[in-house]
C-alpha cells in the first residue's frame, strides 16, 4: 500500500514538475518584437485604422468610375381627392383613383476634369386609371442624356484627386510607423523586465553572499579578530538583503504581466528574458537620416495634405462668391396605350437649364470666409513651417544620442566586468581581514550600479536605433526601406 501512494505522489510531482518547465519559455528580444508585432492590441489598432484608410481610398477611387443604378415604383397606389380650379375660377376637390408603375435604370459617370455628371437613362412609367373606364398608358424614354455642371464652383473631384492619395500615402507610411512604435514599447517592456529580472538575481547573490559573511563574521568575533560593531552591520546587510528579495521578486512578477499582457501570451506563460546582444556599432550620418525621413515619414506626406486641404478651402469659398449651374437633358420619349408602340413614334425630349446664384448684398458674409480661408492658409503654412524645423531638431538630436550610445555601452560593459571582478576580490580580501565591511559594502554598491547601468544603456542603443527606424522607415543594418504588403495585409 505505501509503495502504491509512493508511486502515485512521485507521478503528481513529476507531473508539477513538467507542467512548470512547459510553462517556462525562454524570450529573446526578437522573438519579443515578432510576438508584439502580430498579437498586441496596438498592433491590432494600427491594422484597422490602415484598413480604414484604405477604404476610404477605395471609396474615392470608386466616385471616378461609372456607376449603374436602378430606381423604381413597384406599384404606387393612390386614392385620393385634390383640389381643382374650374372654368369660372371656382375651386372642386376631384377624385383621384389609379395604379402606377416605374423604373429608370441609370449610368452615371463623374467628369474629374470638370467637376460635372454625365447620365444615361432609360426608363418606362404605366399608369392605370382604376375608375373612369379604367384606362391605361404607357411612357417610355428609351434613351436620355443629361449632364450637369457647374460654372463657377469648385471642382471637389479635382481637388479629390490630389488630396486622397496623398492622405492614403500617409495612412501607408503611419501604418509602418505605428508597427515601428509597438516595436519601441516591446523593447521597452522587454529591458524593464530583464532589469527586473537582474535586480532579482542581484539581491539573491547578496542575499546569499550576506549570510555567509555574517556567519564568517560570527566566527571572526569569536576570535576577536573585528568589532561587535561590523558583526551587526553584516547582519543588517543580510535583513536588506532579505527584504530586497521580497521586493524584486515583486517587481519581477509585475513587469513579467505587463509583458505578457502586450504581445499576448497567456498568465501561464514564465517569462525567461535572454540577454541580447547590441547590433553591429554603426555611425549614421544627420543628413542620410534627414533625408530618409522627408522622403519616407509620414510627416512629410502630412504637410502636403493639409497644405492642399488649406488651397481647397481658399478655392472652395471663392467659388461660392458666384453660384452657376448648367443642367441638360436631352432624348426621346413614346407615349401609348400599348406596350410595343411605347417605343415607337418617339418624340423629342430637351431641356436646357442655368440656374445663377449671384449675391447682390450680403454685407462681405463671401469675401469674409475667403478672407477667413486665406487667414486659415497662413496659419497652416506658419504651423507647418514650425513643426518642421521641430521635426529637424529632433533628429539632429537623436542621431547625435544613438552615435554616442555605442561609446556609452562599450563603456558601461566593460565597468560590469571590472565591478564585477572588483566585488569578487573584495570579498576575499574580507575573509582576510584586508578590507572592513564599508569597503565591502561599497564594492557590492558599484557592482550592483554597474549591472543596473549595462542594463540600461543595452535598452537605450535599441530604443535609439528603432526610434530611428520609425522615423526614416529605413533599416540602416540591411540598408533597404521599410514596406509591407499593403493589398495583402489590408484583406486579412
């Protein structure tokens, strides 16, 4: 029977125990980024507001092409009385009783050059007369063309045609950016944890290297080789030390969540963060990285876009100064009792219209909002002119940061390795009673600083260089430009 309850427990243990080290999963940095890329939620918004701008872009390409419509009464039904003025002026309420039926079948077509419509129509009404006989007719118009265009107003399908490929430019160019920044938080993610995870790994050394020293210390004080005095500063070391633990070990747990939660993976998932290696050290030149970003940012597609919107709206309340419209419709139409006749013995059908909309008083309200636009125009211009010595500035300033960056973790690597072996030889000079424990304790401060220090200055070289990435959409290690499927990546 105790053999029987052995066995069993040694299976759930072992069970535990591969449950745990399935949970386990070892994370590099670019496996980080790909998971981030594909399942965290910012990666999800920068896909939908693509997809929204592509159709949007869809919907503009779209107005430029014919469209065929059909509209139709299938059946109106009307019984009613209305008013009717007799020979002598007098007024009677007549009755109205009849079936009636229509359709009209349509191609209309947007002339961009001249911000007009073009129709072609064909339609057939009947008309049934429920009383009086019940008598019938049918109309035809087998053919009719009508177009309609204004004067004087402002062509939007021309303007459209500027603005909406330039916006859908800079939806592409933002869509990368976007995946560029979720790339810049997974990395941010990524260190803190890693620095979490060292900070824990710190403390448990010192932990450890804390209680050893106070036992030893314990000993020394037996032999009356150091003071009452060290003996209890060892062991408040060892307290911190202990405390420290608590503490990291929190702070790991907290990091490893917010980890987990950005690229998706589940709370089961035991985050094992690998360190990662810094890219080749590479210097970048200011003006290659400025250049990059005007012809690739989504910056640089931006001005342009509200420099056209600002001219639309200068155009737009210009054209409203006079309002002339041109409508014609020309075709033929057939009018009988019979179905087949309808279509013959056609008559002509014109119709020539222009309608004028010119103010002849409206106190400058016209002249104002051109006024008011062109104002408008000048503050963009003002604004956009601005924001790109802005834009300049800040990549002088973080070329000039990811270039001394390579220095700074050269640097901060090689005070780890000398902090470290620092920290190691100040332990055993301890034990021989070289050093006493102010000593110690500051070498373990360095050593921890120095780690703490590697760590950070890691995280900033990549945080630089992606930063820079998403502002040129240039990756300056394979030396080719940032792209993507957009068709293909906008039908998932």
């Amino acid at each position: 029977m105790k053999g029987m309850v052995l066995v069993i427990l040694l299976v759930i243990i072992l069970s535990l125990f591969s449950c745990e080290a399935k949970a386990q999963r070892q994370l590099s940095l670019d496996e980080t980024i790909s998971l981030a890329r594909m399942q965290s939620v910012d990666a999800t918004v920068a896909l939908s507001e693509l997809k929204t701008a592509y159709w949007e872009y869809r919907t503009h390409r779209a107005d430029m092409l014919p469209e065929v419509n059909f509209t139709g009464t299938l059946p109106s039904y009307n019984k009613s009385y209305s008013s009717y003025q007799q020979n002598d002026g007098s007024y009677t309420f007549v009755p109205n009783n009849y079936l009636g039926l229509s359709g009209k079948l349509s191609v209309d077509q947007n002339i961009w050059l001249t911000g007009g419509k073009l129709s072609l129509t064909s339609s057939l009404d009947y008309l049934k007369q429920l009383s009086s006989g019940g008598t019938h007719q049918y109309m035809s118009v087998p053919v009719g063309l009508t177009l309609t265009q204004p004067i004087f107003n402002v062509n939007n399908l021309k303007w459209k045609r500027k603005i909406e490929p330039v916006r859908y430019a800079e939806a592409k160019a933002a869509y990368i950016e976007s995946t560029e920044k979720v790339t810049m938080k997974a990395i941010t993610d990524f260190f803190e944890l890693l620095l979490a995870k060292e900070n824990l790994n710190i403390a448990r050394q010192n932990l450890q290297n804390a209680d050893k020293l106070y036992e030893i210390a314990k000993a020394k004080r037996t032999m009356g080789q150091i003071s009452e005095n060290e003996v209890l500063q060892l062991k408040l070391a060892a307290l911190k030390a202990k405390g420290s633990v608590t503490e990291m070990e929190s702070n790991l747990n907290a990091k490893m969540f917010q980890l987990r939660s950005f690229i998706g993976l589940s709370e089961q998932d035991k985050i094992e963060p690998v360190v990662p290696t810094a890219v080749s050290m590479m210097n970048i030149d200011y003006q290659t990285v400025l250049d990059k970003a005007h012809d690739n940012n989504s910056f640089a597609q931006n001005i342009r876009r509200r420099q056209l919107e600002a001219d639309y709206n200068v155009a737009a309340a210009k054209g409203a100064l006079r309002n002339i419209d041109l409508f014609a419709s020309v075709g033929y139409t057939g009018l009988n009792k019979d179905f087949s006749s309808t279509y013959q013995n056609l008559m002509d059908n014109q119709i020539v219209q222009v309608g004028v909309k010119i103010p002849i008083l409206d106190w400058g309200k016209r002249r104002g909002k051109v006024k008011v636009a062109e104002s408008n125009r000048a503050v963009v211009v003002s604004k956009i002119k601005q924001e790109q010595m802005d834009f300049n500035q800040d990549i002088f300033l973080l070329v000039e940061h990811f270039n001394n960056q390579a220095m700074q973790l050269n640097i901060a690597t090689e005070a780890d390795d000398i902090a470290q072996q620092r920290y190691k030889t100040s332990i055993e000079t301890f034990l021989i009673g070289k050093i006493n424990t102010l000593d110690l304790n500051d070498a373990q401060t360095s050593k921890d600083d120095a780690r703490q220090k590697h760590i950070s200055e890691l995280y900033k070289y990549w945080y630089y260089y992606y930063q820079i990435r998403s502002l040129t959409l240039f990756d300056f290690q394979k030396n080719t430009t940032l792209d993507a499927e957009f068709d293909e990546i906008v039908k998932k």
